[in-house]
C-alpha cells in the first residue's frame, strides 16, 4: 500500500469489484462456466477490456458475475471478500452500489437480495475499519417502460432501509438520451424524501448532465462529458453538485482515448467539485491507489491534491454527520 492517506470511494459497483478468485470459485460450486475456461483465463479474459468495441460489449463483463449473484450464500461471499479487499487497501469508506432486480433470476425478491448484502457489512462491521453504506441503483435500458416496475419497486426498497443501510438510489446501465423518462421514478423519490443520484455524461451526452441537475440529482455519476457544454459545466460550478471520476472506467468505456485526453483537470480549474473513483475495479483492472498514480503521472497531481480529493468525497458523502466526523479524524 503506497498511499497511507485515508481513502474513500463513492463510486464502486459491487458486481464489478468482486475479486475474481472469489466469482470463480462460486461459479464452479454451481456448475457456471468461467470465461476463459479457468482463474488464469477470467484473469486474462478482464485485462482484455481494453478490445471491447463498445460500452455493450463492455457492460456485457457484468453477465458473469450477476450469473453467480443469484442466492444469498454467493451474495454474502462476494460481498464480505470485497469488504475485505477493500478494507486491505486502506479504505476508510465506501459506498458500494448494486442494481437488487438484477439478482432476483433465481427466486430471490429484491428485499431479499438487499438483506443478504446487508448480513455482509454486519458481519464485517467490527472486523474491519472501513465503514460500508449502501446505493440500491435502478436500471436503464434505454426504454423506461421496460422495467418501470422493478425499478419503482426499488425505489420503495431503497426508502424502507434508508438509514438502515441504504444511502441514496442511483440509475446505472446502459445511458442513453433520454433521462428525462425517467422523470415519473425520481419524482416519486422526491416525494418520499428519498436523495438520490445519477449516472450521467459518460456514454450519453452533456444534456444528460443537464437533464440529472434539472431532476435534482445530488450527486453524478461520471459527469464528464459535461465538458462539451460549457453551459453544463457552470450549471455544475453554480450548484457545486459534486461529479463521481473514475478515469480508468472512462477509458475503457471509450468515453476517452488516452488519459490526457480526460477533462478532470480542465473541470476542476473551472470550479466543477471533484471526486475520484474506481467503478468497476476487476473490469478495469484498476485500485484507488492505480487512479491515483494516473491523476500524478498524467496531471501533475500531489499527495496534498489527493487528500484534498478524498476530503470533497467526505464532504459530500452520504452517511450521516456522526460516521463523517469520525472518518474525519484520520484526516487529522
């Protein structure tokens, strides 16, 4: 561990993370064929990211995984060895986030997929230093009338733990134009008191950013291609909600070609509220501390830029003040 400063990640999909040692062994416990036929060949099949043509074929990565999350003992495994990966690394604190619809081919109601992680973080609770909430995300598939129920019903989850767990609702997947016919989910959240989130400006365009502010999203995930509006960027600048980076994810997703060709510093010389993330670290073969050797190596970032970083993340994180002023002290 290189970097010994306390570290946060707002930004992290549980799907996307698990060790791939863990899904490999789960996956031969229920007969589930592995890409690449074993452990070394899943390994490689995840450091070949980078030939994906598109953000489908890329996505296409989470079908594994979300193959094997179908029962509770594969979801508690999962989630504890990540916890634990995590708390490894020298996270302080993580919002971890999970579509609970996308876990219910097998049986399991979506109330039942969020217990299962749920019994995860408590079992790990007084085992580890990192402190864990949780995002339950809706899912985009381009046509909100697909699975208008299922994402309402998780909007209604993600309410009934709030503060028991649960932090804030996001909408991930495949992001297309059209966030505004998402409108009726979000202003159902709104009524209920429920914060929520956005992905947005990765795949789709700086409106999309546009259109998650206009929902009045607290936080977007991504964000990045708010760059190509600079009406969008003062729109963030004005209101300071903060954007979710995650470099690597944007590469491999084909939001950029090359690291300096990535807007984070140009965003932040104009007064866009900065956070850095890693999304989908076995798909991205990336850790918090590998985004960090990108952030200096390619941006001219200090240690004294990425502390500031993880202190924006503190600041706008979504747990309660008492867990915030005791994660602060390791700033001290």
């Amino acid at each position: 561990m290189k970097y010994k400063i306390p570290k946060i990640d707002l930004h992290c999909h549980l799907d996307g993370s698990i060790p791939p040692e863990v899904l490999c062994e789960l996956a031969q416990s229920r007969n589930i064929k592995i890409p690449g036929g074993s452990l070394d060949g899943y390994k490689a099949y995840l450091k070949d990211t980078l030939n994906c043509k598109s953000l489908v074929e890329y996505l296409e990565r989470f079908d594994f995984p979300i193959g094997i999350l179908q029962d509770e003992e594969a979801i508690i495994k999962a989630t504890c060895a990540l916890i634990e990966m995590l708390d490894h690394q020298g996270l302080v604190y993580v919002e971890l986030r999970f579509a609970p619809q996308q876990h219910t081919k097998n049986g399991l109601s979506q109330e039942e997929v969020l217990q299962a992680v749920l019994k995860a973080v408590n079992m790990l609770k007084d085992k580890c230093q990192i402190h864990v909430e949780l995002i339950l995300c809706m899912m985009n598939y381009t046509d909100a009338s697909i699975n208008m129920s299922a994402n309402m019903e998780t909007v209604n989850l993600a309410k009934q733990y709030l503060g028991e767990g649960v932090v804030l609702l996001d909408i991930a997947g495949a992001e297309g134009n059209n966030m505004m016919d998402f409108e009726p989910l979000f202003r159902h959240a709104k009524s209920i008191g429920l914060p929520y989130i956005i992905h947005a400006g990765e795949a789709g365009p700086a409106l999309n950013v546009h259109q998650a502010l206009k929902l009045g999203a607290k936080r977007i995930g991504h964000g990045v291609r708010s760059i190509e509006d600079l009406n969008v960027v003062q729109e963030l600048v004005d209101t300071q909600v903060p954007i979710e980076v995650c470099i690597s994810s944007n590469l491999n997703c084909f939001v950029f070609d090359e690291a300096v060709h990535h807007p984070i510093k140009t965003l932040q010389d104009k007064g866009v509220l900065i956070t850095i993330n890693t999304d989908n670290m076995m798909f991205s073969n990336t850790t918090l501390e590998q985004e960090y050797e990108i952030l200096k190596s390619t941006f001219g970032y200090t240690d004294e830029d990425l502390i500031q970083f993880n202190k924006n993340s503190l600041m706008v994180a979504a747990c309660d003040e008492e867990v915030k002023q005791k994660i602060n002290h390791y700033f001290n």
